[in-house]
C-alpha cells in the first residue's frame, strides 16, 4: 500500500512492483471510485468564504491561507447579517463559521444563506474544553444545522438548563477567550474537512459531527440525520416538491 502513496505514473507503479499496467490498471480504478486514493490532477482550486470570530477564526483564517490550491476570504457576523459578505459568497465554493463559543444566531443565519445561495457549509466553535466541527452541510441533499440543532437538543441529558444557557446566548452573544492549543486543534480539524471537501464530491463530514475533549482527550464521532420536515431545508429538497406547495 505505501507504494500507492508514491506520485507517478501507472507505468512508475507497475515498474516499482515489478507487474504489468494491464494488471495494477483495474485495481487502480477501484480504489479511486471507492475514494481510498485520489488523482493527484483532482485537487481542484477551492474559494472559501470564512466567517470567523475569536482565536479560533484567526487561528483558521491563517492555517487556510497556507494551504494549496485554497483561497480565503474572511469576514464578521455583522458583514453576513448586513449583506456586505454577499458579493464574496457568491464567488466562493465553500463558506465556513468558525468561532470561539456556539453563536445560535449566527449558525442559523449562516445554515439559510448557505440554502439561498447553494454552498457547502461547515461549522466549528470552542465550547470550554471541547470542540465541534460540523455538520457539513450540502444545501438540498444532506441534514442542515437545524436537523443537528433538533437532534442535539434531543439528546441531551439536561435539556432544560442546555436551553436556557443556548437561549441567554442568542439574546447576549458573548466571545470567551480560547487557548492557543484548543483554538489551533479546533482549525486543525476545519482545515481537514475543508480539504476533504476540496478533494471528494461530498465531504465525509457530511451529515457528521466530531468532538474533540482536549481535557480527556476524547474524539467522538455522531452521525446527524436529515428530518423528513424540517423547517430550514425541506423547501430546498427537491425529492419534497408537491405540485401544489
């Protein structure tokens, strides 16, 4: 297998393991359809809109700069919610939140602009300790923010004063200071399922989130499912179209 992750040609392989084209072609093709291996030629130019805020945003918005074939733009909430980001989202091919603390408003805010405008969509922020990267959304074919939102709220065991807390965040946002080490693994982690988007027609964070507890060190990964009627993205569902809705 390590030969595989050599740059070259078919003819460079076959040689390297003493076998024919003919032989190692099929095999070849197989492990690019089930995406175990891509073509270097594949790695196609990404623009990437970023909302970010806090460390975590800086942290990412310097991390994608220096990555291959991506180009960044970043801006605030305030330039999403005013429509001063739009021009910029509409020339983008991904558009990521990444933030220091879970900003409701602004997921949501971002989770329908992503809709309208059809862009692939990750989230990451910091909460304390822990960090959340995704879901990554693809508008009108996987489960949005809101379908996490319902299932997250859902699976909580103290549900009740989760709401509160999620409820005092909406109507007093507040930025909490992040540490360098969780802010640079919370844009480790982004930057990855960026580049996992640039290189695969749909991403594996795709209907997924992962959280890192960088005190336990603990990585857990959740599976998100889209809701047959949810209320952000069923409109944009093609497979929900009634001729008399």
């Amino acid at each position: 297998m390590q030969e595989l992750t050599i740059p070259g040609t078919l003819s460079e392989l076959a040689d390297r393991l003493q076998t024919t084209i003919e032989h190692i072609e099929p095999i070849m093709q197989r492990l690019v359809e089930d995406e175990v291996i891509c073509p270097l030629s594949e790695k196609k130019e990404c623009s990437v809109a970023l909302i970010g805020e806090g460390s975590v945003g800086e942290t990412l918005l310097k991390l994608l700069s220096d990555m291959e074939g991506i180009s960044v733009t970043a801006g605030d909430a305030e330039a999403l919610s005013t429509g001063q980001f739009d021009t910029v989202l509409s020339m983008s091919d991904l558009f990521i939140v990444a933030t220091n603390v879970l900003r409701p408003v602004l997921n949501h805010t971002a989770n329908e602009i992503a809709h309208e405008l059809s862009i692939p969509l990750p989230y990451v922020f910091a909460d304390g300790p822990e960090i959340q990267v995704g879901p990554m959304v693809y508008p009108g074919e996987t489960a949005c923010y809101t379908c996490f939102e319902v299932q997250d709220e859902g699976a909580r065991h103290l549900r009740d004063e989760f709401l509160v807390f999620k409820d005092n965040l909406a109507r007093y946002p507040e930025d909490k200071s992040v540490s360098a080490p969780v802010a640079a693994m919370a844009s480790a982690w982004a930057a990855l399922a960026i580049e996992d988007a640039q290189e695969k027609t749909m991403s594996r964070f795709a209907e997924r989130v992962v959280r890192v507890e960088t005190n336990r060190f603990e990585v857990v990964s959740h599976r998100i499912l889209q809701l047959p009627r949810c209320p952000s993205c069923s409109r944009y569902r093609p497979d929900l179209q009634h001729a008399f809705l």
